[in-house]
C-alpha cells in the first residue's frame, strides 16, 4: 500500500463523504507534502497552460529509476499541463551532462535519446561527467563531434545551463528528482514520501494552480 492511500484508509469517514480522490487530496499539506514559493518562480508555458517542471539529474539513480513514472504520467495529463525538464547543476561538475541535455534539446532528440543518456550511466556504467566524454557520447550515437561541440558551448545552450540554474535556485531545490508546479508550487520524494505519491500530489497541485492565485 503507498503512503498516499494509506492515509486515505486512516480516515475512512471522509472517504465515504467526499470520495477517495477528495480524501487524498485533503491528506495533502502545505509544508509536509509540497511547498508554497514565497516568491513566484519563471514559468515558460504559454497563456492557459501549467507548467509542471522535473528537476533531474542524469547521473542520480533515482531520477533514472523515476524516468518510466514520470513518462507515464506525462501521457495522461490534461491538455493545459505542459511538462518541462530542467538538469541541475549541483556542482561544477554536473554540468557537461546539464549541457547534453540542452544539447539534445536543442536538436529535437530528447525522446530519441534522454533515456539512452540515464542507461549509458546506470546501467551501462559509463562516466560523463566532462565535454569530452558527453562528446564521444554523442558521437556514438550519430550525432557529429563537431555539431555537438558548436552546441554545446553555443550562446543558446550557455543561456539555457544559466535559467536552468536560476530556476533551480527560485524552487529552493535541495535534492533530485523534484517538482515544480505553475512556479508557485515544489514538491519532491522527501516532502512527499515518495515519487510515486510526488506526482498525485502534483497532480492536486495543478488542479489548485488552475484557481485564482
């Protein structure tokens, strides 16, 4: 039983008044299962959409094994929720793989290969973790060695690893795999107790955002 439904079944009385999804959502807290942003966070989603963001790694195990939820759920949400990924750069040296990523972005192969990216690390053990590695990555992959360089140091990616960080920072991200919701909500496996119970509270969460702030 996951944490989520185990407090719906604590309180069997609300569930019979209000229904199950009204008892889960009500089992939701500011402070304990998500926060509320002090200050609100940029958001790039166009007028009428919600913008949910995963802050991820590709070198964190537990963004790898979050990956299949996440996609998942992706599929399912309604038609006004739009899905962003933003890499964290932590430490210096999470930054070539920051840089990959936007990378793959930016020549529209993020569903071709973001998946190849978490399995070359966890599963296949390889290091990248430099621009030399994350290059001969790519490489391998089809992509050009010299394409691959002009992106990767390009103006565009270098703005991208810098908003990245500065979202990072406006959500108060202290660890991955996390969530942002309408850049007014955060929530992640810690506050929510675990990932899969993350994205119900996400889910609650962008029914909220769609109400008046």
């Amino acid at each position: 039983m996951s944490a989520g439904l185990g407090l719906v079944a604590a309180s069997v009385g609300t569930a019979l008044v209000a229904g199950p999804a009204q008892a889960q959502a009500a089992a939701f807290k500011n402070g304990t299962d998500y926060l509320s942003l002090g200050k609100a966070a940029p958001t790039e989603a166009a007028a009428g959409k919600i913008e949910v963001v995963e802050f991820f790694w590709y070198g964190c195990s537990h963004c790898h094994n979050f990956e299949p939820q996440l996609e998942a759920w992706s599929k399912k949400v309604p038609k006004d929720v739009v899905l962003r990924r933003v890499p964290v750069a932590f430490r210096p040296d999470f930054e070539p793989a920051q840089r990959l990523y936007f990378v793959l972005e930016a020549l529209g192969k993020v569903d071709e290969l973001n998946r190849k990216v978490f399995d070359a690390i966890h599963v296949n053990k390889q290091t990248l973790a430099s621009a030399e590695q994350v290059t001969a990555w790519a490489e391998k992959q089809g992509i050009a060695s010299a394409k691959f360089s002009e992106l990767y140091n390009s103006f565009a990616v270098s703005t991208k690893v810098r908003k990245a960080t500065q979202l990072q920072d406006s959500y108060q991200v202290e660890g991955v795999p996390a969530l942002g919701v309408a850049g007014r909500y955060y929530t992640s496996g810690a506050l929510a107790r675990s990932m899969e119970r993350a994205l119900l509270v996400t889910d609650h969460l962008v029914a909220q955002a769609r109400r008046p702030a």
